[in-house]
C-alpha cells in the first residue's frame, strides 16, 4: 500500500530506543520509516509538518485500555475509542477483555481486529481473557486468541483470585510467548472497599481498600512467575510496598513487568474530598508517600511502562452516591500532558525517559510492533509540544467519556499531531 | 452629612417617665388584682421591672411579671433572617381572665406587638391586653395602639430611636438617630 | 448573619466554633417551647419540609417531624420502601423531582456516605443531613454536645469517650468533630478491629480497654452494636463483646469519678449496655432524646433564615 510520504521538520527527535535525542527531520514513506535524523530534503508531493519547537518520538502505545465494545457501545466503540487514542498520541492500544460478551475466545478477538481495522485511527490490539467468561474457573483458549491477534491475556477487571490458575496460567502462556496481565487485589480485604484506606476515609466514613490488597497478589504473582518462569505483568500499581516488591522480583531476575497509570502519579487520596466520584478509581488513589515511590520507580524502570487505565463511563453512571458509583476513569487525551505535567515538569525524570515508558518501553514488554523511530520500523510517530499549556474540557474528548479528573485543570504538555502507519491520523485543530 | 444624635430622655427624664406610666397603668387597672405585666424581650423586660418595682415601692402591691420572647412569631424570617439566639419567655403565671399589660421599649410598625399578641393566645385567653411604651415613634403598619405612652416623638423613617437601659447599656437615656438630615 | 450555617447542614467537621455554639444557644431557647401546653410556634408556616429517609429509623424521623411541626413546617415523610426510590430511580432524579414541586428543605437519611452532600450540592432547597451511610450525623452530634454541656457548663477540656463500633458510627464521627471543635477531648474505646485504623490522625485518643477510658473519661457516649457486625466476622460474639468491651455497673463503680452515660439509641441492652447502667442514676440517655427536638429546632430555624433576601436588614426600631 502506498502512501503520501509525510516530512516533520525540525523537530526535536526523541527516541531512546537508539539514544537519539537531536533536532532534525524525519521522513516517513508507505507506512515506514525513511531516515531520522538531519536535514532531509522531502519528496516530491511530501506532506510537511512544521514540528520546530515540538518532540518528535515514536507512537504512545497504552497496554491497558477498555474500549468497552461490544457490550457498552454506549459509554465507548473501538471507533470512539480508537480516535481518543490518536487525539492522546496513542499509535496502538491494547483492549481489556472485560466487555460483554467477554473476549475470551478467538471470534471475539478477530471481532476487535475486524472494528479496529474500520475505525482506522490508532491500532488496536485485544487482549484475551485468562479464564473463560472471566469467571475464574477455566482457562481460555490462549493459543487460538494469540492465533487471532491477541497480544496477551488478562482477567482485568478482576484479579485472579485462584493462585493455581494464575500458575498454570503463567506456564501455559509461555508457549506463545506472551505477558499473562493480573489486575492485583485481593477480594476479601478490597471487599466493599470505596478509596484508599486511611485518614481520608476515616473522615468521610468510606470504606477503605488497604495497600496490602494489592501488594498480597503482587507477591504472589511474582513468586508464581518465579516458580514457573512465566512473564507477569502487574497492571496500575498503586502503592510503595507493591513498588518495593518489585524490585525484589527483578533483581532475582524474575520474569515480572509493571504499569502505572497516570493518575496514580498525579493524584492522591486528597481528591476524594467532596465525594468526587471523578476520583474514584480500582486501585484507588493512594498517599503522596506512593505517588513519590511510583515517580522513583518510574525514573528507575522498577516500572516498565505508562499505561492509561482509559475506562469510560455513563456521565450519569458517574453522577450518583460515591460508594454506588463505577470505577475508573478516562485518560487516553489526557495521558501525555499528565504524565509530563507529573513527571517531566517537576524535574523527577526527563523527555527521553518519558517517551521511553510511554512507547518504547510498552512495546518490548507486549512485544509489539512501534516504539522505535529506527529506518524501516513501522511509522508509527507522535509529535507533541512540551511546553504548551492547556486547560483540559472532557467536552471536547474525543472519547465518549467525560468522566475525567481533570476537568477544567492545566496540564502542560500536548499532542499536536499523530501518524499512524505514515498516515496523518491526527492533527491538533485540524 | 454625618448622623446626628439628639438625646430626647436623659436619665431623669425617663425616671419621670417611668413612674408616670406606672401610675397609669395602676389607674388603668383600677384597683383589679388580676393585673400582671409582661415585658418583650429584651428591654421590655428591663423596662417591666422598673415599672413593678415602681409600683411595689410607692403602693405596695406585688404585680407578677412575666418575660416574652416574640423571635419565633415573627413574620420576616425570610426578609431579615433568624435572630441567632432565641430569648426566654416565661410567664409564670395562668393567663386565663387576667388584665396583662405588654411593656416594650419602642412602638413602632406594630408587627412586634401583633406577634406578641399572637404568642399570647398560645398560652390563654386574658380578660384584656393593654399596650404600654416608653417611646410612640408612629409608623404603624398595623391597626394598633398604645394604651400608655411614656414619650412621642415624630421622626422619618430612615432615623433611628435607640432606647439604653443601665442594666444592659451602662445608662438610662433616649436618644435618636438621624441618618439623612439633608 | 443572615446565613449563620449556610444553606445546608451536612456535616460538624468544617463549622467553625462560633457556629456550633450558636447552635447549641439556639437549641436552648428551643427547649421551652416543648414544655408548653400549646406546642407549637408559626415560624415556620407555609414552609414545607420532606423527611426522605431511605433507610429505616423511627427516633430520628419522629424527632425531626416533632420538631418541624412545632415550628408549624408543613412536613411530607418519604421512606424508601414503596417510593420510586425502590424502583430504581437515582437519588439525583429524587432530587430533581423534589425541587420541582417547589419544596423548601429535605432532611435526608441515606446509606451511602457522602448523599446528604451529593443532594445539597444539586437542589436550591436547605439540606440537613440526618445520616448519611458511616459519614456523619450532624444533628446527633450537637444534641450530645447540648447534653453534655447541660450537665457539665461546658464543654471545653471535657473528657468524652466514645465507645464501640466507631469504625460504622456516624454518630461517633459527628462527635468527635464537632466536639474536638469546642475544645473537648475525645477518646474512642473499642475493639480494634472497630475502629479506623488512621484514626489517631483525627486526633483522638485511643484505648484498648474499657477500664482504661472509664479511669480517663469524664463521659460516655456508648455506640450502638450492629448486630450484623458479627455475621460479618468483626466480632466473635455478642456475648464475649459484653464481657470484655460493654459498659458494665461493676466496671464503672470502679471508676475514680461518676461518669455520664449516653447512648444514641437504640440500645441493645446486655450488648454494649447494661440496662442498670442504662437505667441508672447517671444515664442522660432520655434527656439526649427531649434535647434532639430542640436541637433539631434551632437547626431548621437557622437554616430557613438562610434563604432570607438580604434586602431589609435589622431590626425596625
């Protein structure tokens, strides 16, 4: 298939994947990367994009969004959602299964891959359930679901209560080489649980959820993945101690990777006040104490990878009493200027690694293609502006959802435009 | 132009006052043992006592006295708001077929007195209620009158009565406040 | 002072010392008027009020609605069982449908912490919060603080207990709130196990045992015990937390000092109570009862005023 060739000049080329950080052009050709790097004179009938003053890097790619179709075409479709991707500097995203029907068998995947290839905006790639139904009984069909296109398994939305099938899991999944993704909580202590656990809910009489129905199955999995050699992926984490435990894993050389949402390093407990359900989240949000941890680790790879959490909701699902209102909320047009805002305006980590557990680093640990601006890769590219400004209206999402934190707040940092396969698939007013 | 204060009773003045009004409402009475006098919160109340002790020094006679807090009968609470501290109302005493004589400082619209007319007929049903006042200022926005007028006084509606009493404002005077002279 | 508490009545954490004070004044010239023949004042004619309780409660429905017919409101009661509540309808759809019918003030019970506000902040009409899930009880709080004052003159430097299930208890957090506000000091007694775990943080005290707060406190206000806390596992039985955390004669007769007893009810008496104690010569608990229609009063009575137009200010004199 050939393609316009597509010219962004004299932008600051951010890619960590070959230690590239230096002004100059980037020429993309049917779908790939030309050259990066230097001044290139463009071809004739190129597309130019001034991208002076602006970051050149390869495509953000979220490993963990819920697109919510089928099921609840109301809230999300991959179409809507796939166009929010783009609109956020998202090249591909990888669908949860916890739709409905749940994706847990090889026609649902080839359903997701057949919407996405007609939504044509960012790429998208399901993720399959671990047990059938996500019931937590019986193992899915893991090798035709990888057959289709699935690029992992998860029972997200619920953790995997059953350590013998995370085991078993974890042993099977190495076969096709893939990341077995667990939503870590343990059900019993999370039970009812509203917030994080702690003077914030003692005070407005919530229920809390403590750190340890997290870092419990954190440890577990971790032991799991050692006993097996299987590759765990630890989704939102939220707490120091799951951030400490980590790090125990990987320096035994454990097969363990992990996530970290963007809310989880920007916000704390403290936005609950007023019972905003907006702050509601699965993990909750937490203490400064781990949003500081959750930056470290972040700045020393203890965590792999940014990933959104992007989970739309109703407005009114959102607009009722704290403890009856759903979890989650959107974040795949606000994942950028929040991470920036977060992590890169406050000094605790620079572009590079930003772009690094935003792109690069997503793609090694789903295996995926993207996350590198090297000649022939896919040209999958992200142009953003790190020093702009903007007050963020959900009105304007291009996702279906508005139930987002950050109405109405600055963040700085934004996506300007976003080529997917060398196509323009997003611009910034355009 | 700056407010003007004109004091209209001094402290002797409203002495004279007072004993003039407590010899009327005696003579109102006319000899009846069923007399008892209620002050309005608040210097009503200061003012009803000096006029029992009055009459117990120069006749003799132990008159009750009762106390009345009219806040919750008042009919502006949504123009004006609530009095934050409700006061006491203590009438300790049956009203049926007594001869109650209301005190209060300054008569004015007449919507105190009506709601204090009403918060009467909570309590029984008195032979007769008679009004007295240490200061008429006119005004009325109801059809009501004072039996005993200690002083009256022809003021705009802008200027103010301020009636002191020693027991809460240090003195005993009567003054006026006038607000736009020009 | 058109607006002493503002338009709603959610909470005692956040109202400042003046404001509680003014309400527990308010409630005293309260008090008189359910002692006379005529219960009953015209404050509040014409103005007309829904109890929307959604879940079960007779004292404090009864007390509001004893307290805002004596104010002369016209009340309308709600409960949740045969309203369009149980029929799905969401709370914020109740709350519309409430305003529309030009209503003046909702007094609302709920199990979800946090619906008195969530209401407030969405209808014109005042809100007063009558319990909102393990949140607060605002109205329980101050009529505890009224008793206790009643009793004691004061409540600055007082020592008060609470004593039970604080973890669940509204009522323990309205009074540790506003008590702490007026410069009391607040212990909470319990089992573990419930109590909040971050609860130092909110500045109270904490004992292990009830001997302890019994030697420490000046006063108990003892909570009531869910009884379903023990099917949920908190507690191994009724019996063993009478005998190990209920308010005993023989405990407090070894006290240093007689100590006031409360209870906001309902009592399960030979659980956390004993009915001796209960029925003794230093329970207040019915005295707490005639006080919350006064404090209920003031607290409809400041709140009404705060829809005044400010456009006549002061008295006419």
């Amino acid at each position: 298939m050939s393609t316009q060739p597509v010219l962004l000049k004299g932008g600051r080329l951010v890619d960590p994947s070959q230690n590239l950080d230096a002004v100059g052009d980037l020429l993309v050709q049917d779908g790939k990367v030309v050259k990066a790097g230097g001044k290139i004179a463009g071809p004739d009938g190129a597309i130019v994009i001034d991208a002076k003053g602006k970051v050149v890097s390869p495509g953000f790619i979220d490993v963990h969004c819920h697109l919510r179709e089928p099921g609840r075409e109301d809230v999300e479709t991959i179409q809507s959602g796939a166009e929010s991707a783009v609109a956020g500097g998202f090249t591909a995203v990888c669908a949860m299964p916890n739709t409905n029907p749940v994706t847990d068998n090889q026609a649902a995947v080839g359903f997701i891959i057949r919407q996405a290839q007609r939504a044509n905006a960012a790429r998208v790639y399901p993720i399959g359930a671990i047990s059938v139904g996500q019931l937590g009984q019986a193992m899915a069909e893991m090798g035709e679901m990888v057959g289709a296109g699935a690029v992992a398994v998860s029972d997200d939305g619920k953790p995997v209560v059953s350590a013998q099938l995370m085991r078993t899991t974890l042993e099977y999944a190495r076969s096709f080489g893939i990341p077995v993704a667990d939503h870590c909580e343990e059900p019993t202590l999370a039970h009812g649980g509203a917030m994080n656990e702690g003077v914030v809910s003692a005070r407005l009489g919530l229920k809390g959820i403590p750190d340890e129905a997290e870092e419990i199955m954190v440890i577990r999995d971790i032991l799991l993945a050692r006993r097996t050699g299987g590759h765990v992926h630890l989704c939102h984490m939220s707490t120091k101690g799951s951030v400490e435990l980590i790090r125990w894993g990987k320096d035994r050389g454990i097969n363990v990777t992990a996530e970290v949402c963007p809310h989880h390093l920007h916000l704390t407990e403290d936005a609950v006040e007023g019972y905003n359900t907006h702050a509601k989240m699965n993990p909750p949000l937490r203490t400064w104490a781990d949003v500081e941890a959750l930056r470290a680790a972040v700045k020393d790879g203890t965590i792999d990878c940014v990933a959104t959490d992007h989970a739309p909701h109703h407005y009114d699902e959102k607009e009722r009493e704290f403890s009856d209102a759903p979890n989650g909320i959107v974040g795949l047009e606000t994942a950028l200027a929040v991470v920036h805002t977060a992590l890169v305006s406050s000094g605790v980590i620079g572009l590079p690694d930003l772009v690094n557990r935003m792109s690069v680093m997503p793609a090694k640990v789903f295996h995926l293609p993207g996350g590198t601006l090297r000649a022939g890769s896919v040209a999958d590219v992200t142009v953003f502006d790190p020093a702009e400004t903007w007050t963020v209206d959900a009105t304007r999402f291009r996702t279906k959802g508005r139930n987002s934190p950050w109405t109405g707040r600055q963040l700085t940092g934004r996506v300007h435009a976003t080529l997917v396969g060398g196509r323009v698939a997003w611009q910034l007013g355009g | 132009m700056p407010p003007a204060t004109t004091t209209v009773l001094d402290a002797k003045a409203m002495e004279r006052t007072l004993r003039r009004m407590a010899d009327e409402i005696l003579e109102l009475a006319s000899g009846s043992d069923n007399l008892v006098i209620v002050g309005i919160q608040r210097r009503g109340v200061q003012l009803a006592d000096r006029l029992v002790a009055l009459i117990k020094s120069r006749d003799g006679l132990e008159i009750p006295r009762g106390a009345l807090d009219i806040t919750l009968y008042r009919d502006d609470l949504q123009t004006v708001g609530p009095r934050p501290v409700v006061g006491k109302t203590d009438l300790p005493f049956d009203l049926e077929g007594k001869l109650i004589v209301i005190v209060d400082d300054v008569l004015y619209t007449g919507r105190t007195v009506r709601a204090a007319l009403d918060e009467l007929a909570d309590f029984g049903r008195p032979a007769r209620i008679a009004l007295a006042v240490l200061v008429d200022r006119g005004g009325r926005e109801l059809p009501i009158h004072a039996d005993i007028i200690g002083k009256k006084v022809d003021i705009a509606a802008s200027d103010r009565v301020d009636v002191h009493v020693s027991e809460l404002d240090q003195k005993d005077a009567v003054t006026i406040v006038r607000r736009d002279a020009a | 002072m058109s607006a002493p508490l503002g338009k709603d009545l959610v909470g005692l954490e956040g109202l400042s010392r003046e404001q509680l004070q003014l309400v527990l004044d308010a409630a005293e010239g309260f008090k008189e008027v359910s002692e006379r023949a005529i219960k009953k004042v015209p404050t509040l004619r014409g103005q007309t009020i829904v109890n929307l309780f959604f879940e079960a409660s007779t004292r404090t429905r009864v007390s509001f609605e004893f307290a805002e017919k004596r104010l002369s409101a016209d009340t309308v009661n709600v409960a949740s069982s045969g309203s369009s509540v149980s029929k799905g309808e969401t709370l914020v759809d109740t709350a519309r449908n409430l305003e529309a019918m030009r209503i003046d003030m909702v007094v609302i019970r709920h199990p979800s912490s946090g619906a008195a506000r969530f209401l407030a902040e969405r209808i014109k009409s005042n809100v007063i919060n009558a319990g909102d899930g393990t949140h607060e009880h605002p109205t329980q709080g101050l009529l505890d603080m009224l008793t206790l004052r009643d009793k004691f003159g004061k409540l600055d430097g007082l020592k008060v207990c609470l004593c039970g299930d604080v973890l669940h208890s509204r009522v323990a957090r309205s009074n540790i709130f506003g008590l702490r506000t007026m410069g009391a000091e607040v212990a909470i007694c319990g089992p573990r196990s419930l109590l909040p775990g971050d609860v130092g943080q909110l500045g109270v005290t904490v004992f292990d045992r009830i001997e302890a707060a019994i030697e420490w406190a000046d006063a108990l206000n003892v909570l009531r015990l869910q009884l379903e806390r023990m099917s949920a596992g908190y507690i191994p039985s009724l019996r063993e937390y009478n005998r190990v955390f209920g308010v005993t004669r023989e405990r407090l007769d070894r006290a240093p000092r007689d100590l006031l007893i409360l209870h906001p009810g309902p009592m399960n008496r030979g659980v956390e109570i004993d009915s001796n104690v209960a029925d003794g010569p230093h329970s207040v608990i019915l005295d707490q009862v005639t006080n919350g229609v006064a404090v209920r009063m003031a607290v409809l009575y400041l709140l009404a005023g705060a829809r005044a137009e400010p456009s006549r200010g002061g008295d006419a004199r």
